[in-house]
C-alpha cells in the first residue's frame, strides 16, 4: 500500500520469506561452487586449512570459547538469524508484526539448509577466518569481565565497546597484552574508552597509555604532568621537534582587549614546519575548517577574521599540561592537536603586542592570511 512518502509497505511475514528466500537461493547454488573448488582449487583449500588453524591456535588454552562462537556463526549461517535476534523472537515485549518476520525468516532459512545439506561447508574459509578473530577478541574481553566487581559498570563498559565504529576490534588488539590493573581501570571507569577513542585519532601510541587517558578524563585544572605517564625519554624528543623554530596563529580580535598587553606566557605553539603544512593546505583549498581542524579549534571560530601567523625562532617550550588557559575541549594529551599536528607551549615566555600588530612586527616575523 502506498503512503503519503510513496513507500510500498508488505506484511512482515512476507517481507521476512522473500529476504530468506532469496538468500537461501544464493547458498545452495554456491555449495556446487565451493564443493568443484575444494577439489580443484589449491588456494580455497589453503584458506579453510589455515582458518582452522587459526581457531585451533586461538582456543589451545581454553578450548570450550570455541563453542559459544561457533554456535553464533553456524546459527546465523543455518538459519539466518542471530542468537540475539533469537532471543528478540522469544521475548515477551517484541511487537506481533517483528515476531512474523523473525520466525518466517527462520523457518524458510532453516529448511532451505536442511533441503542443501553441505550448505555449511561451503561458508568454511569465510566462517573459520570470522571465527579465528572473534576468539582473540574474546579472549581479552573475557579478562575485562573477569576483573568486574559491578555488573551496571560492566554493562557500561560493554555498551561503549560495542559502540565503537568496528565493534571494539582495535580497542582488544591494543590491549590484549596489557597488565590486569589497567585492564580494570577500563572496567572501573567506562568513560576511558571515549578517552582512547578520542586519542587514537590523533596519538596511536599514546591511546595505550592509561596515564593519558586518565590526564584526558581528568578535570582541568587537575591534571598530572605529562613526564608521569609519558616519560622523560617521550617529552625530550618531542620537544626537540621545536628546535628548528616555533609558529602560532592569531587574530586581531586576540590582541584587541586592552585588559591584556601580551600574550599567554603559555601560549600553544607548532613546530614551524608544521604549521606551514597546514597553511598551505588551507591556501590550496581556501577552506578555514582545514586550518580550524588542523589547529584543533572549534569550527567556525576564525570565521570572518584576519588571520596572522608568528613565528619564533629560538623558542623556550614545554609540554602541555592540558591546564592552560588556552586548552579548549579538543585538547589531547601527548602533544598533538586533535587533527595529528604537533604542538607545545611556551615556557613562560612573555610576547608584548600592546594591542597593536605593528609591534609585534617590530620584533618577530609576522604573515597575513585574509
């Protein structure tokens, strides 16, 4: 029936038979095709052989994973449903329509795998390289939950991993070497798996720090200096990315108020050959959200303005804090702006504009983009 959207609307039932149907078709015709490759193609064979492999490899210490897995892949392949829609179509709460295309589904699907017999046999490669993943994940996971003292953080925990853009994938495989304590701080404090999402955009290597994570998750105003959990080694050599001179933006209105006749002795600085990437980025696309993404900056904030670039060339710099009166939400721990560039700040050094850009220019290189 049409509706005022011009959308075709059929019953549930039918909806859930021709989906089921129609995938069921696809199944038995590939079973031939799988059935001549196994016999004659060496690389298919490689592939089921060395899936297989992969799970033996992966449950050796704890074989009964294997069967929960299993039983999801093979459930879904067999019948086209999941063990969570399964437990939908049983539930008391699911509407009448949902429960005629959950079930049709099943039984059409069901049958046709009934009607193609090695069906299952046919989905070996794909199947044992899905499942091989799943248990190393698993594997971690099952350590998260075994560190849980509270069921409703646990489920907080597992409602952001499973929020996370591939299902938590990258998150497991960065931690599945870590100690158990930070693996319960996780458990503990949900909200460091926004912390890491947030980190590992810009910083890979620093997401696996739980100090940064905590620094991030931490109160401005409150957070630790950045040698406790990065280390003396890490700070030294990203500071040594400034020797080569130091860059910042500014406009006018951020010299205009005359309550202040200088910069932030903090202020946040780049390394001058980062900076220059990012302005010409900008100048190729003439779009000012290149610079505000790149600077880590709110969108829209440099909009309509005269935009200046200072460079210093013997900078006295430091690592941020994330405390600075300059650090906007967008600040990330280990040294790089939200959009991946390197920044520090200046080591209480005083810059003089008197709110006037000719002063400035009196003492430092200064360039224009209108």
């Amino acid at each position: 029936m049409s509706n005022s959207r011009g959308e075709i609307k059929l019953p549930a039932i039918a909806t859930g038979t021709t989906e089921s149907v129609a995938r069921s078709v696809t199944d038995i015709t590939s079973v031939v095709g799988f059935g001549y490759d196994m016999i004659f193609d060496d690389e298919v064979r490689h592939q089921t052989i060395e899936g297989f492999k992969a799970i033996k490899d992966q449950v050796s210490e704890n074989p009964s994973m294997l069967f929960s897995l299993l039983r999801d892949n093979v459930l879904e392949e067999v019948t086209g449903a999941t063990s969570d829609q399964y437990g939908e179509l049983v539930a008391d709460g699911t509407d009448q329509g949902r429960r005629n295309h959950l079930s049709s589904k099943i039984a059409v699907r069901s049958v046709a795998s009934l009607f193609s017999g090695g069906k299952i046999v046919a989905k070996l490669p794909e199947m044992s390289a899905k499942i091989a993943i799943k248990i190393a994940d698993a594997k971690v996971f099952k350590r998260f939950s075994s560190l849980a003292n509270n069921k409703e953080l646990l489920s907080a925990f597992k409602k952001r991993i499973k929020d996370l853009p591939d299902g938590g994938k990258q998150f497991f495989d960065d931690f599945a070497d870590a100690s158990d304590d930070v693996l319960k701080k996780f458990v503990e404090k949900p909200e460091l798996v926004d912390a890491w999402k947030k980190i590992r955009a810009a910083t890979p290597e620093v997401s696996k720090n739980i100090g940064a994570l905590e620094a991030l998750n931490a109160p401005k105003g409150s957070r630790p200096d950045p040698r406790t959990y990065l280390g003396d080694e890490y700070v030294v050599k990203h500071l040594d990315k400034f020797k080569d001179g130091a860059a910042f933006i500014f406009t006018k209105e951020d010299i205009a108020s005359t309550r202040f006749k200088s910069f932030n002795s903090n202020k946040f600085v780049m390394p001058k050959s980062d900076i220059k990437k990012i302005v010409t980025k900008y100048k190729e696309t003439g779009n000012l959200e290149v610079l505000e993404d790149a600077l880590g900056y709110e969108r829209g904030a440099l909009s309509g303005k005269d935009i200046y670039m200072l460079e210093i060339d013997n900078p006295k710099v430091k690592m941020p804090t994330g405390n600075e009166g300059g650090a906007n939400d967008f600040w990330l721990p280990g040294g790089k702006t939200s959009g991946g560039y390197n920044e520090a700040v200046l080591d209480n050094m005083v810059i003089t504009h008197n709110n006037d850009i000719n002063n400035l220019k009196n003492y430092f290189p200064i360039k224009e983009y209108k």
